[in-house]
C-alpha cells in the first residue's frame, strides 16, 4: 500500500492507558508537510514531521456513521495560505504529541498572488479499538466547514424542524402553559368589589364606577390638569402656589424640605455638644485634647511644678525659665539625664559671655562631682572647684575636658574601672551600629576590640619588623630564637674484663663526673623573675574607646 495512515508508538500508548484508565485524549491540531521533496513513508517511531509546513486546529473530528471504530479529522486549509507541496500529514493532542501520521498523493497547494488558490481540505482517517479513549471536540472559533459538511447539517436541521412543527400542530394542546377560551369559567362584570370583564369609555366627566377609562380619556384629563398647573403661580414666604421639594439643606425661601432631610437635621442636632455644658458633653475629651494639637500641653500643666513650691520626686526636664529679677541676663537649667554616672555635670547659668569679657559655663564632666563653675576671664579659665576641696586649673580639667577631640573609635588607657559617659570598655563587647555609627566605621564588625591584658604594638605598615599583620589582630606571647650551652654526665673505667656473661664487655673501676646546670643566678644585672608569659614591666590601665 503505497498511501496509508498509522499510530505513531507514542499515539498507540496515550490511546492504550487513556483505555485502561477509562480517561480520553483529545486530538486538537493537524499539520501538513513537503516531507522535504520526496514521498515519506509513515514510521512508527516518528515524534514530528519530516519537514513541517503549516499546523493549525482541527476543523471537524468525528466518528464515521459507517464504521464506527473509524475517527475522522479535517482540516480546511484556506486560499490565502500555500505555495508548497502537502506530501505528509500528522496528528497532535493536546500535549503536542504526534498522536498519527500519514502520507498522501503529492499535491501543490498555491497561493493568491501565484494568480490561482484554492480552499483545501485534508482528512486522514484512523482506525481505533474504541473511539471512546478520543474525545471529539473541536475549537469553534476555528471551524471552517465544507460545503459537504453544511449540506448534511442543513439537511439534518430541516428534518427536524419540520419533524418537530409536525407534532406541534398534531397535539391537541400544544401551549399547556395557556389557559384555553372553552376552560374559562363565566367571568362577572368588575366592580369596586370584584374583578371582572369591563368596558371601556373616552368620558371625561362620567361619574361611573364600572367603567374603564381609555387612554384618550386619560389623556384629556392630563391635558386639563396641566393646563391648570401652568396658570399656578410658585409658592413663596407671601402667597401659596407650585414648591419643589428637597433634602438638601440650604438658604433657599422657595424649597421645601422631605420628611428625610427634616430627620436628618434633627439627628443632627441632637449629636451636637449643648452651649450650656460648656464641653461637659463631649463623649471622649482625650481624643478632643489630641484633635486640638494639646496633648503636650495638658500633660506638662499635670506634671507642673507649683508656683508656692512643694516636695517632688522623679525627674524635671527644664529648656528654659524666666529672667531673675533686676538680671540682665536669662538663666537657664540644663539637668543631667536619669541614671547619670558620678561626676555627671548640670549648669545652673546659661553660657555666654558677660560684662567686663567674663565668660561663665560649666566644665564639663568627670570622675569627681562638680559643685563650682568653670569662670573664664579675659579668655583664660580659672578653675575648677571639687567638693572634696581639690581646685585643679581648668585647662587641666576632669576626663571629658582633656579628651574632647580624641577621635571615635580610639582606644585609651583609663585609670578606673567604671567606664565614662560615651565610652566603651574595650572588652570585646558587641554594640549597636545604627546607635553608634561613628564607632561602626571603626570597627565594621559591630565590636570592640578585646584589650584587657593586652599589650598594643604599632603596625608594620609594610617596615618589615612585624611583618603579616593586619589592623586590630591578635598575636600571642613567644620567645625570640637563642641557645644555652650545657654539659651532661659523663662515665669513664680504669680496666676492661672479659667478657661478661651477657655476651658484652665489664668495665671495672667506673669513674663518674656530673656537670649541673644550675637554676638563673644574678650576674649584677638584677635576680631574673620567671612567671607564665614574657612580658616587660607594666601598669594596669582599663583600656576604653570612644563611641560618640
């Protein structure tokens, strides 16, 4: 058979399993081929075309009314597409797999432009075991269907409407759903108090009660009435007439309000604060306080100190107070934060500089508490005043003083064990670097060094003393190379035996002499000390760093 149409290995399986578990496939696209330039002959084992020229949706996909276990699919190529040879066909499902493929007698599909096209059909048809496994759906928005196609549809259409119009005039009561004239019960006339069959009237001034007004009727009595309403003037503060009605608040004299916008407004004033209550009334003064941008102000009145004095306790925090009496100067309280260490300052004049270049501030903070001021005249300190009656010259002042420009991150011998404000111990200690961060440009790793028991050494910095280090590394205790000269026992013999009976010689007369290294001994210099590590002479100092 030199045209014949098979399933590919991959087809037969997805058909089998889709059999087996009672699922479906669904066959979705055609697509046709040159099989490049020769007459291919379909292989089972093929996954794709030889060479592909056009793919698209299946057109139709159904079981052929002869031989049912025969599924057959087309394809409508249109006019517009072509210019190659159609020498190959193949089926694909849903997942892009060729289910089918086939070879079918060369033809030339042209194009439009060649001057001749033509609408082509393709159809393979296939033999399966059970077209129940296939599922025979197409894409309408792709259907394109031949005239066979349409015929046959046309045909099937028209028997069964004729069928169907048939039966509908055959039955005895083809609208069930309508009441039909001979089941009609006796109907009465209608009346005010019971329906029934009226008759109609174009009267306009009948006073009858049976009757039913006409649409003309109606209309005339419009009429009459508008003409009435056009000769009404608009009501008014002075004379009554036409009014629009609202439920818009307003200053209009022409509006009349709804029984919704008269509601509104009473529930409106009813929600409002009463004048007498003079904000008695208000259901949450906290949050009224807040709306006012008054929270601040509330709490300090709370908190405020009482104009006759009184005893306090917990902590005042002061920006400024009013001018002393017959003062020229302002005066102003700076207090030292809560929890302050020993030796924090607070300065009861505000600095500045004053009659006669004398300038007053405080010195700022030590290890010691301040009781007096730092007075500096003429540009010159004078001194610093301690409780304990030490008076130091104010240029040699307390910690900060001396070290106010030392940069941050530096680390300094300190003689206490406490650490000062704005420091750190050098203990290794971890630190927040978003809270220190002139500190975290020093130490990147968010942690001081480690320096208690340490010696600091300066870098080598490429000098070749030290060489291999790097900033901030740790580099542990050792010896310099050297030698020590030292003599061990030494035994000697007079005489040499015979052999003793181990098989070696027997020395007789053994003479023995024992050199002692003997322990360190002074040689003018001073008695050597011998301890754990090497280490030359030192004072303690609590290494600190400055962290803002």
């Amino acid at each position: 058979m030199k045209y014949f149409a098979i399933l590919t290995k991959l087809g037969a399986a997805k058909l089998a399993n889709a059999a087996a578990l009672g699922t479906k496939i669904s066959i979705t696209h055609m697509a046709v081929g040159d099989g490049a330039g020769k007459l291919p002959e379909p292989d089972a084992n093929q996954t794709q075309l030889v060479n592909e020229k056009r793919r698209a949706a299946i057109n139709t996909l159904s079981v052929d009314p002869v031989n049912t276990n025969q599924i057959i699919a087309e394809q409508i190529i249109p006019e517009s597409e072509g210019g190659w040879w159609m020498r190959e066909i193949g089926l694909f499902d849903g997942e892009d797999s060729l289910i089918a493929v086939a070879n079918c007698p060369e033809t030339y599909k042209p194009q439009l432009q060649e001057g001749s096209g033509r609408t082509q059909t393709v159809r393979m048809i296939l033999i399966v075991n059970s077209t129940e496994s296939v599922t025979l759906k197409v894409d309408p928005s792709v259907v394109l269907a031949t005239r066979e196609y349409v015929d046959k549809n046309t045909i099937e259409v028209k028997a069964y409407c004729d069928n169907a119009f048939k039966e509908h005039l055959a039955a005895s009561d083809p609208h069930p759903q309508y009441l039909l004239k001979k089941n009609l019960p006796p109907l009465p006339d209608a009346s005010l108090t019971q329906k029934g069959i009226v008759q109609l009237s174009s009267a306009t001034n009948s006073v009858s009660e049976t009757l039913s007004a006409t649409p003309k009727a109606v209309k005339a009595a419009y009429d009459l009435a508008a003409s009435k309403l056009a000769s009404m003037p608009d009501a008014s503060l002075t004379q009554k007439g036409i009014t629009q009605l609202t439920d818009k608040t307003g200053n209009s004299n022409t509006l009349a309000a709804t029984q919704k916008l008269v509601s509104d407004v009473n529930d409106n004033a009813n929600s409002k604060l009463a004048k007498n209550q003079n904000g008695a009334d208000i259901p949450n003064k906290s949050e009224f306080v807040k709306n006012l941008g008054l929270v601040e102000t509330v709490n300090k009145a709370n908190s405020a100190v009482s104009a006759t004095g009184g005893n306090y306790k917990g902590t005042f925090n002061f920006s400024e107070i009013a001018t002393i009496a017959k003062e020229r100067n302002s005066v102003q309280l700076v207090s030292t934060s809560a929890g302050a260490p020993s030796g924090a300052l607070a300065s009861y004049m505000k600095a500045g500089w004053y009659d006669n270049e004398i300038a007053i501030g405080a010195v700022r903070g030590g290890s010691v508490d301040l009781i007096g001021a730092g007075i500096d005249i003429n540009s010159k300190r004078a001194l610093t005043v301690y409780k304990n009656g030490t008076m130091v010259p104010a240029n040699y002042g307390n910690f900060d003083a001396r070290y106010d420009n030392i940069p941050v991150g530096v680390p300094l011998p300190y003689p206490h064990r406490y650490t000062p404000p704005g420091y750190l111990t050098c203990n290794g200690q971890a630190f927040d670097k978003s809270l220190y961060p002139k500190l975290a440009l020093a130490y990147p790793d968010g942690k001081v060094p480690d320096l208690r028991g340490e010696f600091i050494r300066g870098w080598d910095d490429s000098r070749g003393v030290d060489m291999g280090r790097v900033c901030g590394t740790l580099q542990l205790d050792a010896l310099q190379g050297h030698t020590h000269k030292a003599w061990p026992n030494a035994t000697a013999a007079s005489s040499t035996d015979s052999p003793s009976q181990h098989g070696g010689p027997e020395y007789t007369g053994r003479i023995t002499t024992t050199h002692v290294v003997s322990s360190p001994v002074s040689d003018g210099n001073g008695e050597p000390r011998v301890a754990n590590e090497t280490r030359p002479r030192n004072i303690a100092f609590n290494y600190i760093v400055r962290a803002v």
